[in-house]
C-alpha cells in the first residue's frame, strides 16, 4: 500500500514537472515571436527625492501580454529569456525604447533602465548603450542602468571592465535590489556606482521592524560614508515614507509614492508646464 502511494505521488511529481517544462518551453517559444507581435511594453514608475518632493525620474518596467495566458509578470518571464538568451534582444529593445521615451520630455528628467547579468556580460553591451543613445539623441547622463549585485559576481574582472566603459559614455549606474545579493560590502566601493538601491524587501514594515530598521540605517550610513545617494524601493505606506525622510534618505520609490503605468498617464509630469513635487511628499 504504502509503496503503491509513494509511486503515485512520484508519477504525480512526474507529470507535473513534465507539465511545467512543457510550459517553460511554450513561454519561451512566445517569448521570441514577442517583440515583432508587439506583446511588450514598458510602464514607468516614478522616482522623487525625499527632500524637495520633486520627482527625478522613471523606472522602466517590462509588460508582457501573451494572448494565450493573459499578463505575465516579469519575475516569470525574465529568467527563462535570459536562460534562453532572448533577454539580449528584449533588453536591446527596453534599453531603446526607454530612450526614446525620455528623449521625447520637455524635462531633463532620468529613465532608468534594468540590465540583466547575461546583457552585462555580453560581448557589445557598451556598444549597444552607445547606439541607443544615439539613435535617440538621449543625454548619456539621463539614462541610469540599474544592475543587482548578484549580476556582478559572476565574474567581478569582467563587470568591472563594463562598468567602467560604460561610465566612459557618461551614464549613470545604479545597484538594484541591494541587500539580497551575496556579493561582498566592498564591491559597493570598488565598482562605479551613483547610486544604491535598498531592496523592498527592507522597506516593508521598516517604521515597525526593529531588524529591518537597523539594516535600512546600516545601508543610509553606508551610503553617507561612500558619498553615494540612497533610494528606497518598495515604500508603500505614509509611516514608511516618514520614516525614511527622518533618516535623510536621498530618494524613493515605490505604490505609495507612485504605481508603474503607461507613460500617458505621467505626461504632465515631464511636460513643460509640470508641478515636479509630489503632493505626498509635501504635505508632510
Ligand atoms: P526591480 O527592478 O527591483 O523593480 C521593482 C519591482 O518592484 C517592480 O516589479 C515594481 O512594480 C515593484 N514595486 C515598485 N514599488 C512597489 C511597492 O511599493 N510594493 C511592491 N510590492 N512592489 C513594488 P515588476 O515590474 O513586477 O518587476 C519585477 C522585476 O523584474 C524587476 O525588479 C526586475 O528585476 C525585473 N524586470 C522588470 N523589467 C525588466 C526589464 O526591462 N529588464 C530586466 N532585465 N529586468 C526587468
Ligand atoms: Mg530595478
Ligand atoms: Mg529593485
Ligand atoms: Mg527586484
């Protein structure tokens, strides 16, 4: 008896591995007729500093409509692009894409971009930032590429040499999700950064979260001490946000301050005749 279940619970585990990667190889498949299907588009979230309110600029977010399965979120869909390498294809186009977005504003305002590790280690990612820039005309220095420490450590030498060449072309770097990579404290002063994202994972709770305080303070110190802005990811409450300006974090993001939307929807923000603060940020 006792046998019979334990192979029927391995057939079951069976089938439904067989099922999941049946349906990897179908998102993957979907996933490189996507980009001439028109199924992506990129939304924005805003980024404001927490001193003035006033907002510096979007985060470039991926959205997939697959026509089979509906929405599919990029926590799916981005590994298995970069497993399979079309991420290199998507991201070429992200990285345009967003370009030409912020080239269209009448404000100087920034885009940032997220680089995925296997883009960082590809052998023309610098000419390929390059050619984005000039085939939209954007300033190097309104783009921020946003790169996760774990993308670094795959071989340190080699992102380092990136790094630099892309600080050459005048953009700006930002290390994403930072404080759930493995990476050591000291590549935070070794590689260029020009700014550090503390991950959202930090942020939740931080007015109540004794832990999650102590290392959110640990990071802004860091970040004091190195010169290098701080911006928090992630803060979706009014305590969250107090917070954090009591602790002079430079910038944030995040639901409270801003959900990801078409950029339709943020138009009069980066128009001309724009009100840039936020009126959260300044009713406090
Ligand atoms: P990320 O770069 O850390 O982006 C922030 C994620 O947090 C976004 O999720 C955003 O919608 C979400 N977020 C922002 N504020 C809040 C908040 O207050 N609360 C909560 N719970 N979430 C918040 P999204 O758009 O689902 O993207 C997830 C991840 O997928 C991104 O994390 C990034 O690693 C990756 N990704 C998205 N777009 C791209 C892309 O164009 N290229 C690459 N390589 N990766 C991308
Ligand atoms: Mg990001
Ligand atoms: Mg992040
Ligand atoms: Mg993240």
């Amino acid at each position: 008896q006792a046998k019979a279940e334990g192979r029927n619970t391995y057939r079951f585990f069976e089938a439904k591995m067989g099922a999941q990667a049946r349906e990897r190889r179908l998102i993957e498949h979907d996933l490189r007729n996507a980009l001439q299907r028109n199924e992506l588009r990129l939304v924005y979230q805003p980024q404001m500093r927490m001193d003035t309110g006033a907002i510096t600029g979007f985060e470039a977010l991926m959205r997939w409509h697959n026509p089979r399965q509906g929405d599919i979120s990029p926590t799916v869909f981005i590994p298995i692009a970069e497993e399979s390498g079309v991420i290199l294809q998507l991201g070429d186009w992200a990285l345009r894409e967003a370009c030409r977005e912020a080239a269209s504003w009448d404000k100087p305002l920034s885009v940032a971009v997220n680089v995925s590790a296997v883009q960082l280690y590809s052998h023309d990612f610098t000419q390929r930032v390059h050619s984005a820039l000039l085939h939209t005309g954007l300033q190097a220095h309104r783009l921020e590429l946003e790169i996760t420490e774990t993308a670094l450590i795959k071989d340190t030498n080699r992102a380092l040499t990136t790094l630099r060449q892309l600080k050459t072309l005048g953009v700006r770097i930002a290390m994403d999700d930072f404080g759930t990579g493995y990476s050591s404290l000291s590549n935070v002063r070794a590689f260029p950064f020009d700014m550090i994202k503390i991950d959202r994972s930090f942020i939740k709770s931080v007015d109540k979260n004794e832990q999650a305080a102590a290392i959110v303070k640990a990071v802004l110190g860091l970040g004091r001490g190195l010169g290098m802005p701080v911006l928090a990811e992630g803060i979706e409450t009014p305590d969250e946000l107090e917070f954090l300006m009591g602790e002079s974090c430079s910038a944030g993001q995040g639901f409270y301050l801003g959900m990801p939307g078409p950029m339709e929807s943020f138009r009069h923000l980066v128009s001309g005749d724009a009100q840039p603060a936020n009126k959260k940020l300044v009713a406090l």
